[in-house]
C-alpha cells in the first residue's frame, strides 16, 4: 500500500483525531518535511503556515484544525517558510474520516504544490481524488476498529469475521483506486474506468445496506432474489454508498430510508431507487445537483463536497444508464439509478 501511495502524484496523508500522521507518502514531505507519526498540526506551526499575503494562520483556522471540527477544506492556499528554505505555497483539500455513530476519527488530506496547478480543473481533480479515497477509508477503518473491540470483548466470532471481510473488501476497492490515480496521466484526469464483470446486484447493494442503519431505519426491498447484471462491482458500490449516505446525512435520526431494487422484465432495465425522508431539494436547485461542487440550498451546516452526484452520476453513464433526481417534497429525494437492459445467464 505505501508503494502505491508513492506513485500518486499528489501529498496525501492520513491523520488521526489527534492530528497525528498514522499514513503518508513520500510526496507529503513537502508540508514542512512532514512524516509518519508526526503531528500534522505541530508541523504546520512550525513550518509557520501563513496565508499568501503574508497574514498568519489563527490556530482554529489552520486546515487541520478545521477538518478535525467536522469541516470539508477545499482548496485552502497555505504558505509555508521553513527556515534556510525557499517559501512554499500549498494547495490543500481535506475532509473528515467519521465513524457509524458520526464520530469524527480523523481525515484525509491532499495537498498540491500550487505552483502545479494551471486550472480550475486541475484543482477539481485534486477534490475528486480527496472524495473519492474518503468512503473506503471511513469503511475500512470503522470495520478494522470494530473488529479490535469484538476481539477484545469476546474473541473469535462471526460478527469479527464479517466486519474483517468488509475491511478487506473496502481496502481492495483503495488500492484499485489509489492504482487508477497513479496511472491517469496526473491529476487532470481521475478516469472513473469501469470493468464490467458479471454481479449479483442484490447480494451487492445488501452488503452496502449491511454497513449503514445505525441511525436510521434502513429498509432494502428487491423483487427477485438474485439479479445478475455485468457491471464494475467497485463502481456500482461507490453510486449505492453515496446514496445512501446523502440519505442519512439530510434525514434525521430515526427518519426512513428505503432502497427498492427491481428489473421491469428479465431483459428489461434495472432500477435502484434510494429514498429518503429528509428536507427534499428546493426546486431552484433541482437543475444544478449533479454539477461539481453544487449542493442544495437548504442544507445549512451539513457537512459535504459537492461531488458524491457528480461522480456518482458518471459512472453510471459509463455503465451506459443514468443517475435521475425524482419528484421532491420538503419532506424526502427519491434517486434513481438506471442501468441498461441485460440478460445473464
């Protein structure tokens, strides 16, 4: 896993809560000399983080400060000034690792040297690759911690078992992502390449179902039993997670969530519908939500980056379907998820 971290042409580390280093790259010695096992804030205090302009940093300001309180950093330019070295300009996105309960456990941060960014789309790409490793890692590690206090309280048993196989699974899905940034011809180009194999579509979107609920009553509903499509099972997963996780994060706690799965005729198109109970999106939006970095209106403090539906909605035009927004009320959002017909054997 670090070999592949290196190759990534980005910094990007993995803090705890208490803004320790417990992963990096190579490349993440670039914020003030940076390593594994260094606190990350520390770092920045003294590598004397600074705005552009000169102005200083108050501490609550600092981008590892601001993620830790539960904040999406996006682009944060951050000057840094080591002593007998050059002054070096960052451009650093973050966002929050949370556990099921909600907890704030730490973050993953990328930063660029902004001296290499020549675009908005260069900076987009960065955001991209910063939402994109978030959902595996938040999986990985909330399964891996709770696996450790089933072993601790009870020993072997089947629930350590399944939250391990998560955990592996959600680390597979890393390592075939970190891979695709690392060979996309930098970060112009996050290329969402899909690999279609045959899937059992309903023993997919159960075990995505399987790792949400914790909050809210989750209901999955599939007419058949088994729905076999061709599909990038990796990819498929990543549209259901962001989903259901839009699901839970406008819906209050204890609010409905149904997930209905259903193919209209054995040859006909698939559809997977995601509905919620929360604050709906406010028509004047409806038009823009897929775009990057566009939200609804009325989310408030609501944490987010803008991109889970704009990713979510291309990978599912690469699979040849769509991602649709159904009729909304200011009491829940309908999603659809449409995939081409197909009959498997």
């Amino acid at each position: 896993m670090a070999h592949v971290l290196d190759e990534l042409p980005v910094a990007m580390s993995i803090i705890d809560g208490d803004s320790r280093i417990i992963l990096c790259n190579a490349a993440t010695a670039m914020i003030g000399g940076a390593s594994a096992g260094n606190d990350l804030r520390q770092v920045m205090r003294t590598a004397r983080a600074h705005h552009p302009d000169g102005r200083p940093f108050a501490e609550k300001d600092v981008p590892t400060a601001r993620v830790l309180r539960g904040e999406v950093v996006r682009g944060e330019l951050v000057a840094l000034k080591l002593e007998g070295a050059p002054e070096r300009t960052l451009h650093i996105s973050a966002v929050p690792l949370r556990e099921g309960s909600g907890t704030i456990v730490g973050a993953v941060v990328v930063s660029v040297d902004a001296s290499e960014l020549r675009s908005d789309d260069d900076m987009r790409s960065v955001d991209i690759v910063v939402h994109e490793l978030r959902t595996p890692l938040t999986t990985a590690w909330g399964h891996v911690q709770m696996a450790k206090r089933t072993l601790e309280r009870h020993g072997p048993t089947s629930a350590l078992a399944a939250s391990l196989q998560i955990a592996e699974t959600q680390l597979r899905h890393l390592r075939r992502l970190l891979g695709e940034v690392s060979t996309s011809g930098g970060r112009q180009s996050p290329m969402f390449v899909v690999s279609p194999e045959p899937t059992d579509l309903v023993s997919l979107i159960r075990g995505v179902t399987s790792r949400h609920g914790q909050r809210h009553l989750l209901e999955f509903h599939a007419d058949i039993a088994t729905l076999m499509a061709s599909v990038d099972a990796d990819r498929i997963d990543e549209i259901v997670e962001n989903l259901i996780a839009n699901a839970e994060l406008y819906t209050v706690a204890g609010g409905t969530i149904l997930v209905e799965l259903a193919q209209a005729e054995p040859a006909g198109e698939i559809k997977l519908q995601v509905t919620d109970s929360g604050i709906g999106v406010p028509d004047a939006d409806r038009s823009h939500l897929f775009e990057p970095y566009r939200r609804g209106s009325n989310v408030g403090q609501r944490g987010g980056t803008g991109l889970g539906l704009y990713i979510s909605k291309l990978i599912a035009q690469r699979h040849g379907g769509d991602l649709l927004l159904g009729p909304t009320s200011s009491t829940g959002t309908t999603f659809t998820l449409v995939l081409p017909a197909q009959v498997l054997n």
